[in-house]
C-alpha cells in the first residue's frame, strides 16, 4: 500500500492524490460501465457513521 501512496504522490499534484486508499472487490457499474460514484461516497459515509459510533 505504501508503494501506491508514495507512486500516486510523484505522479499527481498535492491536490489530486487520494488520502485514503481502499480496495473493493468488485466496482458498482452503470450499464454503460461507468463507475457509480455516489454508490461508493455512500458507502464511505457508512463506514464514516460507524466509525463515529
């Protein structure tokens, strides 16, 4: 994971590269095959929540 972290921060601008990293197995797709953001912010919220408690 560090490798990532340390490749996306040479190769991208301070304000692009991600703060956090996760892996999923499998990503939730339009029929056109398109990512559906709003399906993962809306997870991340969860986690978020839970988290909190």
């Amino acid at each position: 994971m560090d490798d990532i972290r340390q490749y996306v921060r040479v190769s991208l601008s301070a304000h692009e590269y991600p703060r956090e990293i996760e892996f999923v197995s499998e990503m939730p797709l339009t029929t056109s095959g398109k990512v559906i953001r709003r399906i993962l912010r809306s997870r991340a919220q969860e986690e978020a929540e839970l988290v909190q408690g």
